[in-house]
C-alpha cells in the first residue's frame, strides 16, 4: 500500500464537515482511514507538533492537511509554516501549498486566480491592496468604477463584504475593515510626524482587503463544490434589498434541480482542471451571457451543499450526466484524493 500521512491540528482534528460528530472536529478518521485502505492507500494521521522536519525524508511523500478558522487565524499561520517547509522538502502537498495560503485569505484568492484563470475565464477583476493608503491613491487616479464591492481578506459567510456605491461609501466599509489600531504607535506616530519635517507616519489601516467587479440584478448564485469528476451544485437565492448569496440557504435549490446553466459547466470544469486540485468549492455567478467566479477555495471548505445536494453532475465524455449521490462527505474526500492520483500516476510511482 502506498503511504498517505494526514496533518491533524493541536485537538487532533483534521479536516471540514458540516454537522460533524462532536461538533466542529472535522471528518471522520476510521471512515477516512477504511476508505483509503479499500483504495489500496495506508493512511497516518500525525498532528502538526509531532512532525519531525530533520527526522524523516520527506521527498514524494503524499500529504494531506487540515486548515483552522479559529479567532484571529493564528493557528492557520502555524500550520501554513509546517506545510510550506514540507513542500519544499519535497513533499506532494494535496491540494498545493498555494490552496491553503489562500484559504480564508481573500488576497491570495485573487492571486491565484488571476494567475491560473484571468479574467477571461473566471469572468471578475479585482484589486488587492496592504493599506488604505493604497486604495486613496486607486482613487486618485481614477482606476475604480462604482459601483464596487469591497471584502476584507479574512473571514468567510459574506462577513465584512459590502457594496460601495461611490467614493464616500467605499472609503467608509474601506477605514471599517482595514482599520489596525494601536493607541501607542499612533501617539508616537504622531509625534514624529511633528518632529520631522516630510514624515510619512505609518498606516493606522493595514487589515489587507480587496475590491472586485459588482454584477448588477442577479437573483442568485450557485455553490459548486467538485470532488474529482463529481459536480454536487446548490443555487442559493439573494434577499430583497441586499446583494450577497455566499453562506446563505436561502430560497435553495440543489443537485440537478439547481437551475445551473449546463452550457456553462464546461467551462468550470476547464477551470477546475487548470487549478489542478483533487477538490474545490466555487462561488458562480451567471447574467445571462457570462459566468463569473466570485471565490474559489481548495482546502477546509463548507460542505454543506454536498448535504443538500440528492445527486451531482459528471462528464461521461461526452456529455453532463446526474448520478444518485452514494457516498458521504468522508466518502467524497477520499475520492478526490483516489481520483487525483489516477489523473497524476507519475505522483504515485
């Protein structure tokens, strides 16, 4: 059998399941650990303090990971620093380094994407920006259209999103979201400002936030979580007088009762291949003539719609098809890592 090791957190906890048994602690490991066996793969979970960097030879080693949501996102930065190191050891990341960097990190988000997709094919434009300082002078040089929506980096649920209408609005969610206060390093800021003719005082709003393009009258989005070649879809309804969808159930239809334009499935697919993940989950949107992608994540997603969803697409080659949905969320985990690696033999060799 060939090897897996699976990076648990400091509760012993790995992965993202909605209505998990306890609350909140991730997948199942027996479940996941028999079905990777059933698939010939020997799984070994090792949490995050356990990991020996000098000990082991990490090269070709198949590695799966946990991500963490917890207040303030510190323990994602420790494991982004155990993960980055064993990559560059050598180590086969599932997904890649670059999913987890971009996990509940909107900034890398837009990274990524606009390095893999572009604009043509995930349809947004978006700007990123370390300080508000930098925004002013977007503005200054008129490069932002309104309306605009504006996102803090962090945070998932439509949190800290909001639609500005126009400078004064964009400059007012701008200074709420970024806003980094620290009362003394703001007293001395201010002193050495008068001390010293053409000081710059450092940014009192350094929270990283992004802008992306606002799609005007859309009554909907849809969540597409993909698990190999299986397409589970939720199309989730926008509330009057608001324009947010994400980690809303609201007026839901799933699975092929979601209403999806099929004629556009092919190109989120073409945009999951050219992301080279066993999973991801996509926040779509669709006006009629084009999709846009408004978030993509590969790593520590809601798996709710895999709930909601009775079955999913999959491309028989040479057309969308709907299956009845047979396995449960550790099931579909592990088919996407399975499926993965026969997509990518020369990993496995």
């Amino acid at each position: 059998m060939r090897k897996i090791i699976a990076l648990t957190d400091y509760k012993n906890h790995f992965g993202s399941k909605w209505k998990s048994n306890p609350y909140r602690s991730g997948y199942d490991q027996s479940l996941l650990k028999n079905y990777f066996n059933d698939n010939n793969y020997n799984i070994e979970f090792i949490s995050l303090r356990n990991i020996d960097l000098k000990a082991k030879d990490w090269k070709n080693q198949l590695v799966i990971y946990t991500s963490s949501e917890e207040i303030g996102f510190n323990y994602k930065s420790f494991i982004e620093d155990i993960a980055l190191e064993l990559e560059r050891l050598g180590a086969i990341l599932l997904p890649s380094f670059d999913f987890l960097r971009a996990n509940n990190n909107k900034v890398f988000m837009e990274i990524l994407r606009n390095r893999v997709l572009g604009k043509e094919l995930s349809g947004n434009h978006s700007r990123y920006y370390g300080a508000i300082e930098e925004l002013y002078a977007d503005i200054k040089e008129n490069k932002i259209e309104y309306p605009i929506v504006i996102k803090k980096a962090e945070g998932a649920m439509s949190r800290g999103v909001f639609l500005a209408k126009n400078e004064k609005e964009l400059i007012k969610y701008a200074k709420i979201i970024s806003r980094t206060p620290h009362l003394k390093a703001e007293i001395k800021e201010k002193i050495r400002k008068q001390k010293h003719n053409g000081y710059r005082p450092e940014s009192s709003y350094q929270a990283k936030f992004i802008t992306q393009t606002f799609i005007p009258n859309l009554t909907n989005d849809w969540k597409v979580l993909i698990y190999g070649n299986h397409y589970y879809i939720l199309k989730r309804g926008i509330k009057a007088n608001d324009f947010r969808a994400s980690g809303s159930h609201y007026n839901y239809k799933a699975g092929s009762k979601s209403e999806f334009p099929l004629h556009k499935l092919d190109e989120v697919k073409q945009m999951f291949e050219s992301l080279n993940t066993p999973h991801l989950s996509l926040d779509y949107a669709y006006d009629g003539e084009r999709g846009y992608v408004h978030e993509i994540q590969g790593v520590f997603f809601g798996t709710s719609t895999l709930e909601f969803c009775p079955d999913y697409y999959t491309h028989n080659g040479k057309e969308w098809v709907v299956e009845k949905q047979q396995l449960d969320q550790e099931g579909e985990y592990v088919y996407s890592i399975v499926h993965y690696l026969k997509q990518h033999s020369e990993l496995i060799k």
